[in-house]
C-alpha cells in the first residue's frame, strides 16, 4: 500500500460577502463578493490586473457532517426547478459540482471586477462569507473547450428541469 504523504494548505486569504447562505446555495451568478488576500501573500498578485476572470479554490469549512467524507448524491440543484428528489438520480460526486465530496475543495469561476490592494472585488462566487481562499488562478481563453460533452443521465435532467422552470412561469 502506498504511503500517504500529508497534505497541509495555508489559505492565501478569506471570502466576504453580504449574501446570505440560501442565496450562496441558489447559485446566484450575479452575486458580489470580496476576495481579501492576506498581507503575507500580497506579493503574489503582482501581474493580476487586466484579467477579467479567475478561478477561485477554497477550503468548504462550512459543510455539514453529513456532506463530508460523501461519494455518491442526488443532484439536489434541481430541486429548485420543481424536480423530486426521487426523480433526481444518485451519481458519484465526481460527476457533479456538489460540496458534498472527499476532500472540501471548492472551484468557481468568477469575474473580476476590480482590485484595490488586497482586497479583489468578483461576481459570480459562490461560497460563503468567511469561506477560506486556498488559491486563485487566472482564466486564459486557451481554457475555453470547443466541443465539451456531458453523460446523457446529465442531458435529460437539464432539459427536464428547462421543462419545469417554464412550467413555474406560466
């Protein structure tokens, strides 16, 4: 058996936010937040200014017991849309964006709005106020994927849940 060699982060900063969590949790993409770097790390946001988007990495400290150490779920998104959560198939966490997962790492792309030392101004964040920052990283067009493919479990239940929102509408 391979040995384990422990994995230590120090976070580069912290998440503030006035959203509530329900409105974390909705996905809200026109959220606002505040990226604070830690005076220790200032030095490496050198070069960052006149990118218009990031990818943020966070440690998920506010997760429940019962979403930790978790490998297969519902993708409880859809519940919003009016689905059941017996309608809603139990997949790996790998394939899908839940916190619920081995390791509490979360990934978000966001816009950057602006910069003032420190302190990072973006849209689009989804984590909550006080959230541990482990890293950002600059998005490069190169990133973009020309033809990206999804399981058909995954197809249908968008287009089942496209199906409900308009049906909430009218």
């Amino acid at each position: 058996m391979p040995r384990h060699t422990p994995v230590r982060f120090h976070p580069i900063g912290i998440i503030h936010t006035r959203a509530t969590k329900d409105e974390v949790r909705e996905g809200k993409r026109e959220l606002i937040s505040t990226i604070e770097i830690y005076p220790r790390f200032i030095a490496g946001l050198k070069g960052i200014d006149g990118y218009s988007h990031f990818f943020v990495i966070s440690y998920l400290n506010q997760l429940r017991p019962d979403q930790k150490d978790v490998l297969r779920v519902r993708p409880r998104r859809f519940l919003r849309d009016g689905l059941s959560l017996k309608e809603l198939p139990l997949v790996g966490v790998f394939a899908l964006n839940s916190p619920s997962r081995p390791n509490p790492i979360g990934l978000t792309q966001v816009e950057v709005l602006h910069r003032r030392g420190r302190r990072i101004l973006v849209k689009g964040l989804d984590f909550f106020d006080g959230t541990p920052v482990l890293d950002i990283k600059p998005y490069h067009p190169d990133y973009k994927v020309q033809s990206a493919r999804v399981p058909i479990w995954s197809s249908r239940l968008e287009l089942r849940s496209k199906r409900a929102r308009r049906r909430k509408r009218e």
